[in-house]
C-alpha cells in the first residue's frame, strides 16, 4: 500500500512544487488549498500524513489541526512562515508532530516527511487479534517503563531516570529497531530550542547506560556509528 500524504497549502506554485516532489519520490499525493475544504478531504480519506499550511482560505490552518486531532489523528507537519513563533507553539500544543519554516530546502522538507513515516505510523489495518497489552507500558527483556507511571524497573527494582533520561529511553523503546539520529532524538527529548546542540544526546546516553547497561550489565542501547542509536527487539 502506498504511502498517501495530504498537502494543504493556498500558494498554487509551491503546492505544485511539492506535490511533484512527493510524487517523484513515490508517494501518492492530494492536495487543497483550502482549510475547510482540506478537512473534508483528510477525514474522509485515508492518510499517512499531512502537510498543512497555516494561512488558509476557508479555515485556519491551527483549527484544521485542532479538529483533526479530536476525530482523526494523522500526523501533521506544519508549514509555517518565519518568525511566526506564536503558530509553531500553538501547532505543536495543538498536535503537529513537526514542523518547517518556509522557504525550506526540498530536501529537508523530505527528511522531516521520512522520520514522522517513520515515528507516528498510522495503523491503517489494525490487527484481528491484538494481543492485550498494559496501555503505555513498554517492556525489554527484564526492563519495563510504564507511561502512566512514569516509572522504569529493571527486574522488579526501580531505576530512577530524569524527564528526559526517560523521554529518550521511551522514545527509542517504541522505535526499536529504527536507528534514530541525535537529531530526531533531540526534537524529542529536549524541543526545537536546543537545534544543532546534539552532543546532548551523548550525554543523555551516557547516564542511561550508566542507569541500566553498565548497572545491570546489558547491552540495550547500541551506538550506530555516524548515524545515532538504537535499541534492538531481538536479543532474548
Ligand atoms: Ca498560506
């Protein structure tokens, strides 16, 4: 099944030009270039994604989020203009899962496209038989992580992590097998203020390892060279 992705943008040329993009790269594309309109369109559809614009005709492009996000969860990377501070917060609280400033390279644009495919999937068939599985906990061999309590143990004893030791920990447990770059793990962990300053995933890794690899003498969290880190599935 191919990869559909909804283009909500009121400027004809650059919609255009994205949608030959998207398109050249082998996804299959729909777009509008009204909020309303769009809404329509993404509800009644089937989506993997959403690129939406924040100035549009019809609705605004933050109401279009909000309403999706109450009926529809897809994710939404946001088109916004520069400087506009205000809409990348407001996007953000409202749900967006990214967004790009333009103008903005074709080629980030497609790299951002690739890692929220890649993070917030939407599950298009969902499975016959799910198993029954404990909301928000994620579990490692003899690691678990329980959401709702925010609360790691390792064998039954209780592993004492910092918001973001655990946002990390977290992050790359519901990624795992996916390598995830310092990047990808920044946005995550630490927000957009902290953009370029990767090195403090290093150090994030670091403590985590110290918490649980080196503590319990495992292997979890591997360093794929150049790249980032990853936590495997098939180890036990
Ligand atoms: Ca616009």
């Amino acid at each position: 099944m191919s990869t559909r992705i909804l283009i909500v943008e009121d400027e004809e040329k650059l919609a255009r030009f994205i949608e030959l993009e998207l398109v050249h790269e082998g996804y299959e594309v729909e777009k509008s270039g009204n909020g309303r309109e769009a809404l329509e369109i993404a509800l009644r559809g089937s989506f993997d994604l959403i690129l939406l614009d924040i100035m549009l005709p019809g609705l605004n492009g933050l109401e279009v989020l909000r309403r999706l996000q109450k009926e529809k969860p897809i994710p939404v990377i946001l088109l916004t203009a520069r400087d506009a501070v205000y809409d990348k917060v407001s996007g953000l609280d409202a749900g967006a899962v990214d967004y790009i400033t333009k103008p903005f390279a074709i080629e980030e644009l497609l790299a951002r496209i690739r890692v929220a495919l890649k993070l917030h999937a939407v599950d298009k068939q969902p499975a016959q038989s799910a198993e029954p599985k404990q909301e928000g906990v994620l579990t490692w061999g003899k690691l678990v992580l329980s959401v709702p309590s925010h609360s790691v143990r390792y064998d039954g004893k209780e592993i004492f992590l910092t918001n973001r030791e655990f946002l990390m920990l977290k992050t790359l447990l519901e990624n795992r097998d996916i390598v995830l770059s310092r990047d990808t793990l920044l946005n995550k962990v630490c927000g957009y203020d902290f953009v370029g300053e990767t090195n403090i995933v290093d150090v994030y890794i670091r403590y985590l390892r110290a918490k649980i690899d080196e503590a319990y003498d495992i292997k979890m969290i591997h360093t794929v060279r150049g790249v980032g880190y990853v936590i495997k599935s098939e180890e036990f």
